[in-house]
C-alpha cells in the first residue's frame, strides 16, 4: 500500500495529532531494495502487514444486522486477524444469535481461520464483569446493558484475554467487503507508522455514497461536520491555535493499541467515538492537572486515514436521527472538563438551531461515562473467561 506520508502534525500536550493522509495505491507491489526513500508518499510492506494483523483483534459489534451484510463483513477482514464478534442480536423467535453463530462457523472451518462470538447477555460475560468489579456495564437485570459501546468494551476485554496487541472496530453493516479489507490494511499500516506504543488509527471517508435513486456520492455526513467543528473548537481554545484538524470525530471504524484502549474513559451511546478523542486530549493533553495516565510521556499518536473504497453502511431511522447521534457527541464535548465557556456556548446555539434543545438556558444531559479498563480487575475477568474461552470459538461443536 502507499499512502501519503504525515505531512503535518498538531500537537496537544503529549498527543500527535496528525492531518488525514490519503491512501493512494492499495497494493504497491514487490518490495524494492535500495529505493531512494521518498519524501512524499510512503509504502508499506507486505511483511509490516502480516506482522500486525497478526497481533491485532478485531471487534464486530452486531446486533440484528441482514446476515448476507455480517457474512461480508466477516470475509474482507484479511485472515491473520482474530475476529471477535460481540452480538446483541435476538434469541428470542427466531434466533438471530444462532444464525451469526452458524455462518461465523461455517466460514471459519472453511477457511480454517480463528475467530470467537459472544452474546452480550451472556452470564458468564456479565459474572465476569462483576467480579473484575465494572458494575457500571451492568443493567439493574445483572447483565451488560445494550448498546454498541458497551459490546466495544466487551470486545477489548476479549482481546486482551487473547493477549493481542490492537483492537480495530469495524461494524457489521458494512456493504463491501472491499472496504472491509482496506479499513484493517489501514489501520496495520497507521501501526506500523506510529512513533508511540499509544497509537490510533481513523478511518476517514472519501465518499459515503447514500442510496437514493441512483447513487450520490456524498463527501461527509452532516452530523460528523458538527461534530467535527466543535471538537476542533476544544482543541484550538486549548492550544490557542485555531485549527482543523480533526475529520474524523464520529469515525466507527478505527483502531487502537491494547494498551491505549485500556487507559480511556469511555461513554455511551453515539459518543464513544468523540469521547475517546476527548479521553486522550483529557489524559494526554497536559492541561489538566489531574489523571495523568501511566505512561504518559510516551504520548499518543492519532493517524486519520483516507481510504479509496466509499463506505457504505445501512442506514437506520429517519427523522430523529440527526437528533439521536448529535447531542451525545455534542454533550460528550460539552461536559469535557476540557471544554471552554465559547465552545459550550456554541453548542448550545446548534443544538437549539437543531430543534433539539428548545431554548438556551437549557443543558444537554450528561452522557453515561465508563471507567477505563484499566482500572479494573483484569486478572479476575480473565481468570473467569480463559477457562471458557474454548467454548467461545467459532470452530466449537456444539
Ligand atoms: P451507525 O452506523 O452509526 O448508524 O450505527 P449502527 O446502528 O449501524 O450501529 C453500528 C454497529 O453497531 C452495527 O454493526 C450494529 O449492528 C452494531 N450495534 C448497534 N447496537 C448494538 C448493540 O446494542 N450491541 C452490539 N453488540 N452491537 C450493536
Ligand atoms: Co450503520
């Protein structure tokens, strides 16, 4: 693959922050020896590939998704990579959690590859939680509450338990494999890049085509152009530098090492994606004097990366979309601590120009925060799991 290489880096604090880079050729051919390195474009190896699909687990939340979309989205993550799906689809009627479990086995025993799954109301999950002590994951029903940050959460535990180095997210409504394949190619060759043990990688889209009559190839989803502007907001009155740099703040599919993952404070719902900004601006930044992360000299290295493939997901709900996945990113940004009387102040504007507040005086609610894996008991959670983690592969007979 050759993509472009940093051609320019914000820093916050401790935090690299670097422009989107493009990707220009998916596959760039043998490798060459003695090549004048360029200062433009950078390759990356077949061999850097292996070596961090190897280390790295990806996620696949699911829940009730069309199973021909999951089936693809299973077959374009390249085979190195252990695939650890996390489902919340229905049991009840039909069995929708079955049929995931068939086709993810099927396939795996075809193409002798290794992945596991999970439901998220599964018990011994939910009992593993809770003697790590995570209570707040849990539902007042003893098990771990919906929603896809929750099953993210789940998923980096799981990798963990299976001693990865990085966790990658890529949803299961995902229409081409194609861009499957590319989204974990890019986040091996941000790894590969990376100056920092602390890495993360963001896949931004060049098109996210909406299927109408014909097809429009759109440039950015409006709710992430928002979101996107008062993140850089944040940063800039932070800094004291105005600056752009974020294009991916609502990204779903992204990557980060183990390590990093389990140091962010995470939150639910919609904002997961903009509250792991937040954690690492937060953790890393420097600002604040209070919850400096171990390590935190090492800093963090965030790549934004541009794919070639369009994404293209299936779109759910309708009018109240807009509504639903902007006011968490939005109150994700407000209630950083972080987060300055000027940019507050414009969120509320939009969010009331958006008819989701009514009037000025009023406060969007508090998303619900998670602690950092870090802080729990992770030896408890994999005491409990390791001893079961067999019956959790998609290759077990039942
Ligand atoms: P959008 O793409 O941001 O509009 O969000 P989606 O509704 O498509 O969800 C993103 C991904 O998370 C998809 O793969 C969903 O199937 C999955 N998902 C949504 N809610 C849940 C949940 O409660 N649990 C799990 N495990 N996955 C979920
Ligand atoms: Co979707």
């Amino acid at each position: 693959m050759r993509i472009e290489t940093q051609r320019y880096t914000e820093r916050f604090g401790h935090v690299r922050l670097n422009e989107v880079q493009k990707v220009l050729e998916l596959d760039s051919g043998k490798a060459e020896e003695n090549k004048v390195p360029d200062i433009a474009l950078l390759k990356i190896e077949e061999d850097a590939f292996r070596e961090y699909e190897d280390k790295m687990a990806i996620v696949v939340p699911v829940k009730d998704e069309k199973l021909k979309l999951f089936e693809g989205v299973i077959s374009g993550v390249p085979h190195d990579c252990h695939i650890i799906v996390v489902s919340n689809s229905k049991r009840k009627g039909v069995d929708r959690f079955r049929m995931e479990k068939d086709a993810l086995h099927q396939y795996c025993h075809f193409t002798q590859r290794s992945a596991m799954i999970i439901h998220q109301k599964d018990p011994l999950l939910a009992k593993a939680l809770t003697k790590a002590g995570y209570h707040e994951l849990l539902n007042d029903d003893g098990l771990v509450r919906n929603g896809k940050c929750e099953a993210m959460i789940a998923g980096i535990l799981l990798a963990t338990v299976l001693k990865k180095s990085y966790v990658g997210f890529i949803d299961a409504d995902n229409y081409f494999p194609g861009s499957v394949w590319e989204y974990v190619k890019c986040y091996a060759a941000g790894f590969s890049l990376s100056k920092s043990s602390n890495a993360m990688v963001r896949i931004f889209w060049r098109y996210k085509p909406k299927v109408s009559a014909g097809m429009y190839f759109k440039k950015l989803g409006r709710v992430s152009e928002i979101t996107n502007k008062h993140l850089n907001s944040l940063i800039s009155f932070n800094t004291g530098f105005e600056t752009e740099v974020i294009r991916t703040a609502n990204a779903g599919e992204h990557a980060m090492s183990l390590r990093l993952a389990q140091l962010l404070r995470y939150s639910s719902g919609y904002a997961v994606e903009t509250q792991e900004l937040l954690s690492i601006f937060e953790g890393f930044g420097g600002v604040l004097p209070v919850a400096q992360p171990p390590g935190v000299k090492l800093g963090v290295e965030i790549f934004q990366i541009e794919t070639r493939n369009p994404h293209l997901h299936e779109e759910k709900g309708g009018r109240h979309l807009q509504a639903e996945m902007l006011l968490p990113s939005l109150s994700a940004i407000y209630y950083s601590q972080l987060c300055d009387g000027y940019t507050r102040e414009n969120i509320i504007d939009e969010l009331v120009t958006q008819g989701i507040l009514k009037q000025k005086n009023e406060e969007p609610p508090a998303p619900l925060m998670y602690r950092p894996p870090a802080e729990i008991d992770l030896a408890k959670f994999e005491d409990i799991i390791a001893k079961h983690l067999d019956s959790y592969s998609a290759l077990a007979e039942e």
